[in-house]
C-alpha cells in the first residue's frame, strides 16, 4: 500500500508559523501562517489566517487569507471566507458571502485532470 496519497497536516488552532512551510499531501490551517507557504491542497479553516506568499495545487479559503496566491488548479472562497491581495489560479469559486478584495488573473481549469484519482 502507497502512503504518499495520504499525507495530511494540521496547524491547529493556538499554532503559529512564521516562515517557510513546505508541505505534501493536505494540509489544514487552523492557526496562523506567516512567510511563504507551499503545497499541494491546502485549506484555511474558519479560524484559521494565513499571510504569505503561497504556491498550491488547489486551496479552499474559509478563514482570512492575505498575500500572494499562486494556485494552478482551482480556488475556492467558502461563504466565511475572506481573501485579498493578488490571486494567479486556473479556477474560481466563490461562494455566496464569500468576500474577495483582489487583483484576479484565472488561466481557466485544466484540461485532462480528473477530479478523483484512485
């Protein structure tokens, strides 16, 4: 059996980052990130702020985010999200209450990705 497709991490509430993160896999912000973050699939949770420089696969916002956002897949702002600053993505969802303060560049989604892999 392969771990690589299931890393999952955690800065959880009360965490603070300031710095370089690097991760694979998931990773859930639930605390605060400051500096350059980069990863795969990366999700702000309601509590959780992250100000950084970020590169990702896909991200979901549902918490604060400021910065720089590189995002090759798709984005999404949930409805308790909060983003501002300049977004580079391929896609954009944002949801109804969802709040966006940013300068948008979208490349449109990628083409022959599925959405699952198995």
């Amino acid at each position: 059996m392969k771990n690589d497709d299931n890393k999952f991490s955690i800065i959880d509430k009360g965490m603070t980052v300031d710095g370089s993160l690097v991760g694979r896999g998931n990773l859930v912000v639930k605390g605060s990130v400051k500096g350059t973050l980069s990863g795969e699939s990366v999700v702000i949770s309601e509590e959780g702020h992250v100000t950084a420089q970020t590169k990702a696969q896909t991200m979901t916002i549902g918490g604060q985010f400021e910065g720089q956002l590189d995002i090759s897949g798709q984005l999404v702002i949930l409805a308790t999200g909060n983003c501002s600053g300049e977004i580079s993505c391929g896609d954009l969802v944002v949801e109804a209450g969802g709040r966006l303060d940013a300068r948008v560049s979208c490349k449109g989604p990628q083409q022959g990705k599925g959405r699952g892999k198995k």
